[in-house]
C-alpha cells in the first residue's frame, strides 16, 4: 500500500492516530505535525505490516535517486519513534530486526471517516477526492524527497588534455597559480608543474629523474613546497617563488624534512605561514616551520590523527574523512575533535572543505553550505581520483581518470594479458590446480558485480551469476577440489556457489573471522562474531547445514604448518596487514622493509603451500616478489612499473597452490586530467 493507495487517511496504531492529509499524528489527545519523510517511513512499514523492510529497500524508497548514508535512515527511525511515543527499548510499535531492517509489529486499523453517514453519491466524491488529494500529497512529498540538482549553476572546463597522469592539484592563496603533477605516458616519474590560470600556460617547474609531486605554495606565495618520493628517498622539499613563474624553475631547491618511506597516499597542505599538514597513508602530520636563515622543519613532527584516508584542510581547520564509516570529522590543528558533520551520503570517496563549505564525492557529487545539503551533480567522463577548492573563488577543481583494470598473467619472462581490456576485473582467484580461475567485472548499468569462470588454457570464458551488488566481497576462494566458490562479506555474510549448477546460497549472516577450508574440502570452518562474542562454526557442503563447531585455527598457525596454507582464505580479519608484518620480519633488505606494509594495502599478498606472493612498491618502482618458507628466501619475479597503481581500490594477487600459476589484478593505461567546475549562478 503507499500514500496514494491508503483507503482512508486516518489509521490508528495502537494509541495513536495518523492523519497522512494533513501530515499529524494525534497522541495522548494532542496533534502534532510530522515531518514528510517520518509518514513516508510509516506509510511503508504500514504497507508490509508485520512483514520486516530490508534497509536498502527502506533507503531507495525514502529517498530515490539520492545517495544517503544508513546513519540517515538510522536518525530517520529514532525521530520517528519519538513522534508516535515508542520506546526503542521496548520496540512496541516498530521493531528493529538485527541485520535486516524494521518491522512494523503493532495493529494498523484504517478507520472510518467521519463522512460515512452521507449518501452514497456523496461517499464517491469525498472518496474521489480523498485520492485526488493523496495523490497531491504524494506528488508533494516526492518534491520534497527530489535532490535540487547542481548542475544548472555549474559549468565544467577541462583544462588539460595531455596523455598521461595529472594529478595532486592545489591552489595558491590568490587563485591564479595552480600547481600539479604530470606523468606522461610510458614514464614512471611524476614531473611537477604549474599553471598560470589567467594566461592558461603552463611552466614545468621540476623534471628530474625523481618523482616531484604535491605541490603546494605557502599562504604569503613566496614559497612552493612539494614531495621527492623515489625508490630511495623520500623528503618534503621547497623551492623560492618570490620572483616571476618563468625563473621558477631556476630556484635553487633545499630539503625541509624527511617524510616515510614507502608512501602510496600522499598530501600536503600549508595553512599558516610557521605551520605544514601533511598526509602520509593513513596518518596526519604536524610540522612547525622556521626560516631563519634558510627554510626547515623541526625534527620531530607530530602525528596528530590516525586512521584518516582522505584529509582536506583550511586556513583554521582540518577536515577527514574515514571512508569504512562513512564519518566526516572537523578536527583543530592538533587534532582534537570539534564536531562529526552529519551528511546525506553513502560510500563518500573524497572530499574539499573552505570554511563553511564541504564538497563530498561518492558516486555523485554533493554541496554542503553551513552543514546543510544544498544538492549534487552528477559524475561523467570518469571516476573522480582528486577534488581540491579555488579559495579565492570557490572553483572546484577534479583530476578524472580513466583506466582498465585488467587480469595479467606472471611468470619470470612475459607478463600476458588473459581476457579483454574492456571490463573491470577485480577479485581474481586461481583453484588450488591451477587448471581454472575465477573473477568478478563490475556491471556499472546495473550495478552489480558479476561472476565469471574461464579454464587456464582456454579463451572461453563461462557466465556464473550476478551479485546483489558491485561491492567487492574480501573473500573469494575455489574449494580444494574445484567445485564450489566462496565469497564473503566479512561484515554482512558468506555465500557459496555450486560451479555445476550456478546455484548460489547464502551460508550465514552476520560478522565473520577465521574463515577457511575443511582439510579435505568438505565444508568451511569460520567464526562468527555476535555481540562482542565469537562462535565457531562449520558449514557442511554435503548437507548444506551449519552447526557449532570447537575448531578454530588462528593465522599464524596456518602461516607455519605448510598442509594448512592452501586451506587458508582472504576471510581473516586484517589478512593483508598481518601477512605483511610476517614478511617484514623475515625481509632483511633495507629497500625492501619499509615498502612492505604500505604496499599490501595497495596488492594484498597472496599464501600458497611453498611461499608467498607479494608487491612492492618504492616510488614509482613496481616489483613482484616471491618469499618460500623453507628457505626463507625471497627474490623479484618480475618489474610491473609499467602498470598504474590502483587509483581506488586493492587489486589482487593470487596463484595455484604449487604456485606455478601466478595472475595479478593490474591497472593498465590510466589517463587522468583536471577538470575545473566554476559556479555560474549563485546557490
């Protein structure tokens, strides 16, 4: 039933009454109005009465064409709750069914309106008008749900159209500098450039055989600092821009600070004149500047957050962004919290702060002004790597990259491309023969991710099944013998799909750890996390049944014992950061270390029987390694420098369980350019 449908506007739930016409609800003998969205949330689990309403489907109906966060539909619950008077603990009108959704649990009664008495003629026309008047209501509250649409007071400009990677764009405090970093096709250093963005010219400033980039001017513009990070260094360096752009290139260059090694996310910011933000992996840092008698930074820096994968900065204030909860943080210059922004939007990849402005990018890009959604514009020609704000002007300017991210196969003398260049192949797995593999391409028309089955030395590639959606599960596995697939969604569920007969099942719901093959690949062990407690299980394939189980193998214990490792999966919690603290303990070459840790959050390694595989990555160098166990030795397979990093995502590495069958997830022919997106009207 919807709001257009309803027989009667007046419904009584348990001690309340629902006026959907004039949007009130009478409880404890008082009126009070209710917000659009809380009836369209009543409407629909009146609707389903007794049945629960799966989030998404909640989501998709409350707010269609809009990308929201589950934290909305969460606030949307608890207001209305306290408008009808319902206890979240005693849940005596809607329930919350854990997992799933809501459930609307008390007796919905539609009553009889007052009018009932009139003749029949005159019950058609009340009738007739109730619907005319429900279906102006719905039409009201559909406007009020439709998203105002940005891109009428946007007008977007691509201002470079060279082939390769511009990336790391900042502006300088007066808007007419913009300085970035340029890496051409076919070359593996990043050179460091900037642009006069009143003459529309462009000055390349460094082009050495390192890797310049992240370029960012100080808040008086006399000085231009950026990143050196190369396989055998890495410092934050500054170059003197007092005088006219085209000598900057003749400024002698000096070092401010060193920065980590090892680096694979990078930023800098320079708010105050005695003060530089920079980014590295996941952590913000603090320096204190001093220029008497030549331009340094102190010693020591601070590391003021962690956990922080996009950061963006103003004169005053630092704001981060932590994308595996969707949280939008505003933070001061040591760190300290001052507030968690709310916001609309689910899965945010990026973001740009200036004052009281915030700009979010998921799969739309959204406009916030003094923490409220002012609306958002579509994404075209590309994904969005890179957003950054002209604070002189409020110019936004996106680095938008396209790219192919394909499966390669890897021996010792060729890299060779398996399949075509076309789709978006993510998640690849090899069965522990070695005779097939197994990979997922992501349909963007319907927003799924598919699964897809091809034989080694076949060109033939088999269709199994379409995913109820394009997220990437961290878990995909062939069983020991072949037959069956397992993927996971450590936070959601596991599912497994019969090869045979393309029949997929969901083995359990809920949040997984240890998850990994029976010895004889009969069933699947895993434990299952409720309330803050861990229960083992095991799934039987032959029953297709679950039932508790003692056994519970940890990481380490699989690591050593050499007829466990081919029964390990990806389904352990912090699988790649573990793995790669195990290979930095037994990796003794001083390049190699500090690359270690930081590389697998971009190729998460992969355990076979004999060894392990995994990247590294030292500047723009990209090397694949194979460590053995017995021995204890490792040595480089082969050079993927020609191959992009992941712009957005982890790729893959994976192998037979002899590994003599080794593919790579690898992103090939990325191009990348920066686009200018300048406001026409006022908001």
């Amino acid at each position: 039933m919807s709001l257009t449908s309803l027989p009667n506007s007046l419904i009584q739930i348990d001690k309340i009454l629902v006026d959907f016409s004039a949007m009130r609800i009478k409880r404890a003998g008082t009126w009070h109005k209710v917000e659009s969205k809380q009836l369209i949330l009543l409407a629909l689990l009146i609707e389903q009465q007794g049945q629960a309403i799966s989030r998404d489907e909640l989501l998709d109906k409350i707010w269609p064409n809009v990308i929201v966060s589950d934290n909305s539909l969460s606030k949307l619950v608890t207001q209305l709750r306290k408008t009808i008077g319902d206890d979240r603990n005693d849940q005596g009108i809607i329930r919350t069914v854990p997992r799933v959704g809501y459930q609307l649990i008390a007796t919905a009664t539609h009553l009889e309106h007052k009018a009932a008495s009139f003749k029949q003629q005159n019950v058609a026309i009340v009738g007739a008008l109730c619907l005319m008047l429900g279906g102006l209501f719905s039409l009201l509250l559909s406007h009020l749900s439709k998203p105002y649409a940005l891109g009428d007071d946007y007008t977007e400009r691509r201002i470079t159209q060279r082939g390769g990677v511009e990336q790391g764009a900042s502006f300088s405090n007066d808007g007419r500098y913009m300085v970035f970093n340029y890496r051409a096709i076919g070359k593996s250093n990043t050179d460091l450039a900037v642009m006069d963005l009143q003459q529309h010219i462009s000055h390349v400033i460094k082009n050495a055989n390192y890797s310049e980039q992240r370029g960012v001017f100080s808040p008086d513009q006399k000085w231009l600092a950026y990143i050196r990070n190369d396989a055998l260094q890495c410092n934050i360096r500054v170059i003197s821009t007092a005088s006219a752009i085209e000598t900057w290139r003749l400024s002698l260059d000096s070092k401010l600070a060193d920065c980590p090694s090892g680096l694979h996310k990078m930023a800098l910011s320079w708010p105050q004149d005695n003060l530089l933000i920079a980014h590295f992996n996941h952590s913000v840092v603090r320096y204190s500047l001093n220029f008497e008698p030549f331009p340094r930074a102190d010693d020591s820096p601070n590391v003021i957050v962690e956990n922080v994968d996009e950061l963006s900065v103003t004169n005053n204030q630092l704001f981060t962004l932590n994308t595996e909860t969707n949280t939008v943080e505003k933070r001061d210059f040591h760190g300290k919290l001052l507030t968690t922004l709310s916001h609309e939007e689910r899965g945010i990849k990026k973001l740009a702060a200036d004052n009281n402005t915030l700009w979010l990018v998921s799969n739309k890009l959204a406009f916030y002004k003094h923490n409220k959604r002012i609306g958002a514009m579509n994404i075209e020609g590309g994904d969005i790597d890179e957003i950054s704000i002209n604070r002189k002007n409020g110019d936004i300017l996106l680095s938008k990259s396209q790219s192919n991210t394909g499966l390669f196969s890897i021996s010792s003398n060729r890299v060779e491309q398996l399949g075509s260049s076309m789709n978006a192949v993510r998640a690849p797995v090899v069965s522990h023969t070695g005779n097939k593999y197994a990979f997922l391409t992501l349909n963007k028309r319907s927003n799924k991710a598919d699964v897809w089955l091809s034989h080694v030395n076949s060109d033939s590639v088999q269709f199994i099944t379409s995913l109820s959606n394009s997220n990437v599960p961290e878990l995909m596995s062939f069983s020991p013998n072949g037959n069956f697939l397992l993927l996971g969604y450590l936070d959601s569920h596991l599912s497994l799909i019969d090869l045979t007969t393309k029949n997929s099942i969901t083995m359990a719901q809920g949040q997984f750890d240890n998850v990994y093959w029976q010895k004889e690949g009969d069933g699947v062990f895993y434990a299952k996390n409720d309330d803050n407690s861990s229960n083992n299980w095991y799934f039987d394939l032959s029953t297709g049944l679950a039932q508790p189980n003692a056994q519970t193998l940890a990481l380490d214990f699989m690591l050593a014992n050499k007829e466990y490792r081919t029964l390990m999966t990806t389904g352990f919690r912090n699988y790649a950061n573990h793995v790669a603290k195990y290979l930095a303990e037994r990796v003794f070459d001083p390049l190699l270390i500090d690359n270690i840790l930081p590389s697998s959050q971009l190729f998460t390694p992969y355990v076979y029987r004999d060894g392990i595989y995994f990247m590294v990555k030292k500047g723009e160098t990209l090397l694949l390694f194979n460590y053995q166990f017995e021995s204890q030795e490792y040595h480089e397979v082969t050079d993927l420098s020609q191959f992009s990093n992941a712009p957005n995502h982890t790729l893959t590495i994976t192998s037979s369980h002899d590994g003599e069958v080794v593919l790579v997830n690898l992103v090939d022919n990325l191009q990348s350019d920066l686009v200018l997106i300048s406001k026409t009207t006022a908001n």
